[in-house]
C-alpha cells in the first residue's frame, strides 16, 4: 500500500494567471489545517509566475512544488499535477480561486468520519461553492451529508450548479483527462466515468471554495465557444446518450436535449473538417434512437449557432 508524505496534495494548473494567483496562494496560507501540499503546473505561462512563486517558497509554512511544461492544455497539466502529488486526496483548486480557511479542515473532517474498512468504495468528499458575497452557487444536497455517485446527484437528484472537494489520488491516477483530445475536455467526462466504476461520493452541504468570476473563463467566452469547444461539448452529449442511459428515467428531457446537441456540435466538427473520434461512435439501439428523433433539433440549433456567428 502507498504512503502518501501528506492527506492533501492542492493542484493548480495555471497560464498567465500572476494576476490571480496570490489569491489562491493566500487562502492556502490561511488553511486551518496545514496537512498538505501545494503543486503549480505552469503550462508556459509568460508573465510573472514562477517569480513569484519563487518567493512565496521561500516564505511557507507548506511544502510548494513549482512545474513548468511549455503551452498545451489544462487538462494535460492537471494529469502531471496529480502523477506529481505526494498527498492521499487531490484538491484541484483553479489558480483565479480560494479556498475557505476551514476547507481542507472539513473535507479531512468528512473523510474521517467515514469508517476506515468502507474508504476503499469511496473517491471524493464533495461540497458546495459560494461567490464572494456568500451567496451559495447552484442547489444544495438533499441532505447534509448524503452518500450517493455523481451520476445519481447529477440526474436522479437533479442537483445543479457547480461543486468541490477532494478526489483519491490513487483513482485519478487511473482515469487521467483524455490528452489524445486537442483542447477543451469537460471534466465530468471523467467525474461520471469514475462513478460508473461504482465509486460513491460522500456529499456534505459545507462552502469549500470561493468562486470568482473570470472574464476568460469558459462560460464567458460568448457565441464563439460553440465552435471553439465543439469536440468537448460532442464527447459530452455522447456521453450522456451512450454511457449514462440507465439513468434516462430520472430525466428525459436532459437526455432528449443532450441527443440534440450531439447532432448540433458533430455539425460544428463536420463544419470545421475536425473527424469525430474513431473509438467514441454512437452505439446502442436506445442512444440512436434518441439522436434520430432528436436530429431536426440539433440540426435547427446548429443553425442558429452558424446564424450568430
């Protein structure tokens, strides 16, 4: 069995992000639990960064683990933080984020409570985000600690809005963000392929993170995005269409627009001459079907996006 020098290892994947980056930096320092690490991917960031991260090694009361890898993807940065990590549990923290002071005291908390011999089935201890203002961001969990997969919590329970916490090194290890995929990868591809191996996720109803608004974050990159991130967002209708069915019940009309929208960005890619994935086809009477009655949809959609483009 390994044995991990820290319970937490915090990984940032950062580019040109100097300007926000002593944010995250300071709520670490604040930690009222100090059991970890901290590990910066630099994916070949041009301004002040490793400057200053220089300094800020020199002065913490933490271990800080400093990576540069020249310009290729945040998902290919955050795979190298976690193959770097020394901690049991991987916080992904974004480098334009915070931390609350008592949040990796309460995901360690959480984690505890849980009974040694049952750890093996669990991955991740998952809260809530809050903005600036405390206001908390998306729905709550039906109760304050609350057992469950991420693909139940996202389509049995209907929760919304987005979530943090801490994932099992040794788990990541073995679902790494697809690298063989140019750009933008959403991250619950991997999320739900975790919880289809059958491993749960302790929820607890507890603000871990500070979410600040970005102007280049993904959800402000305005109409181009469509375009942009057509691969990512065609591997995540597939996804829910072909892998994620058995939970179709719970929600219908999220499969039925998740079938209209592989249609609209698989349009993009055709548009675009980028070839769809060999290995991820659509398979499975069900999933055809869906796309099929679904297809004006999409198709309708695609047009509106190529209309305001």
């Amino acid at each position: 069995m390994h044995t991990w020098r820290h319970l937490f290892t915090v990984v940032t994947p950062t580019y040109n992000r100097a300007h926000t980056l002593e944010r995250v930096y300071l709520s670490l320092r604040e930690q009222s639990f100090q059991d970890f690490e901290w590990v910066i991917v630099d994916d070949g960031s041009t301004d002040n960064t490793r400057t200053m991260v220089l300094g800020w090694q020199q002065e913490a009361s933490f271990p800080i683990h400093y990576v540069w890898q020249k310009n290729q993807h945040k998902k290919t940065a955050f795979n190298r933080g976690v193959k770097k990590a020394n901690g049991e549990m991987v916080v992904a923290l974004d480098s334009d984020d915070s931390l609350d002071t008592n949040a990796l005291y309460a995901m360690a908390s959480a984690w505890r409570e849980i009974p040694q011999a049952e750890r093996e089935r669990f991955v991740a201890i998952t809260g809530l985000c809050a903005r600036p203002n405390g206001h908390i961001v998306g729905d709550m969990f039906p109760r304050d600690v609350f057992d469950a997969t991420a693909l139940d919590m996202t389509f049995k329970y209907h929760i919304k809005g987005e979530k943090f916490g801490c994932l099992r090194t040794d788990v990541l290890l073995q679902f790494p963000f697809p690298e063989e995929i140019a750009g933008f990868v959403p991250e619950s591809l991997v999320w739900r392929a975790i919880a289809r191996a059958g491993y749960l996720t302790r929820f607890v109803n507890q603000v871990f993170r500070v979410y600040h608004h970005s102007a280049d974050s993904l959800s402000n990159q305005g109409k181009d995005s469509s375009q942009q991130h057509a691969l990512g967002l065609w591997l995540l209708a597939r996804d829910t269409v072909v892998e994620c069915l058995p939970w179709f019940r719970y929600q219908p009309q999220t499969f039925l627009m998740a079938a209209a929208r592989y249609t609209r960005f698989s349009l993009h890619l055709r548009y675009s001459h980028q070839p769809l994935p060999s290995d991820r086809g659509l398979h499975g009477i069900g999933a055809r079907a869906l796309v099929g009655l679904m297809w004006p949809v999409g198709a309708l959609l695609y047009m509106r996006d190529r209309a305001r483009a």
